[in-house]
C-alpha cells in the first residue's frame, strides 16, 4: 500500500475534530461516519487510510512508519521523545499542564522553598525534567487513572496533570501552582514519509496551515 496515505487519529474527540478540520482541505472518509467498532477505515479512491487508536500510541504508529502522518496533544510528544517531525500546530484541544495541591496546603507553602517532594502524575518524563530545571528532588508516583485521588488519600501531596477549566481541580480541593506547558494537538509526520510521499504530504501541510490561519483570523 505504498500508494496511500495512512493516518493514525486518537479516538474520541481528537478523531473527530481532526477529521472536520481535514474535510476543509478535501479528505474525507465517508466509512468513518458509520457506527462500527473498526480500527481502520479506508477511501480507497483517494488512496487514504485511517487507523483509529490510543492518543499515547499515535507517535509510535507514525514514529515507526505504520502511519505517514498522525494527531497528538503537545503533551504525549513532550512526554515520550519521539524522533518525528511536527510540521504545524493545529490549535485545537487546547489545555494547560499543571502542577497542583490542596488548597489547605497551598495557603502556606512557598514552591521557592521546595526541595524534595513526591508527586502523582501520568507524566513522568516531563514532570523529572520540570524539577531537575529548579533544583527540585522529586519522587515520581506514576498513576493511568483520577491523578487528582492522589492527595485526597495521602499517596502524594502534589500533582502534575491535565487541566482544561480547572473545575476537576477545584471540586476535589486542588489549586494550581505552576503551569509547565500550554497544550494544543499537533500534527506529525514520519520522516521516511516526508521524503518518499513529499509532493502529497507538503500538499497537506500546506492546505492545513492555511485553514488554521483563517481560522485564527476569524476567532
């Protein structure tokens, strides 16, 4: 299938806003509006494939050339390091990266005075590299579930997570700290792909990059 351009798309809301975005430059996958449990989905007219999977696996697929091109929060790609290109921002699914504790905690503490802390948090890599950067020793608790549990049961007193209104957050006690990155989902491309499939993945680039700028004009 050297003729088709795959795509690897986290499901849920990413998929679907990626596909919509998409649409705007003329691709399309008209089996994708079908109620069905598939993982890949093809129009095979225009020599296009899409693979549904898990946003934390979307670099490897494209990482590893099983997809030309993929769908990513910032956030997935400052954790793991993979060796991709990342032509464009796409500005959508915007949230921030935080590290947060209890409010009883927050009324008295100074981050400036921290110097060994343990923290829960589903990204380890990043939040080691945030506090090596200032000198901090951290003890890394890694969780795939409700970070914000941590501290109501005594698991850890700070937290590193994903916040979009913060409402989570403040119904279980939590207040913000510090914010290490703003996130948005990006677009990534296998570097294999962009010198074998130049002509039609430069197409892509391009045609995105001007959507988002009007959209961005607009709003």
């Amino acid at each position: 299938m050297s003729d088709t351009l795959t795509f690897a798309l986290p499901k849920g809301r990413i998929m679907k806003d990626s596909m919509e975005l998409f649409a705007r430059i003329g691709i399309t996958c008209p089996e994708m509006s079908e109620d069905s449990r598939k993982l890949v989905f093809e129009n095979r007219e225009d020599g296009l494939r899409f693979m549904a999977v898990r946003a934390t696996d979307v670099p490897t697929y494209v990482e590893y050339g099983c997809a030309d091109i993929g769908v990513v929060g910032k956030d997935t790609l400052l954790e793991q390091g993979k060796d991709l290109y990342e032509p464009l921002d796409l500005k959508f699914g915007y949230c921030r990266l935080v590290v947060a504790e209890p409010r009883e905690l927050r009324r008295n503490d100074d981050p400036a005075n921290w110097s060994n802390i343990r923290v829960a948090t589903k990204y380890p890599n990043i939040t080691e590299r945030y506090f090596a950067a200032r000198g901090v020793q951290v003890e890394l608790i890694k969780l795939y579930g409700s970070i914000e549990l941590a501290p109501l049961v005594g698991l850890s007193e700070r937290i590193v997570d994903l916040v979009s209104t913060g409402a989570t957050l403040r119904d279980n006690g939590m207040v913000e700290v510090d914010t290490i990155a703003e996130i948005t989902s990006r677009l990534i491309v296998n570097r294999a792909s962009l010198k074998t499939k130049h002509q039609r993945i430069r197409k892509i680039i391009e045609g995105l990059e001007q959507v988002v700028s009007e959209t961005a004009r607009i709003s």
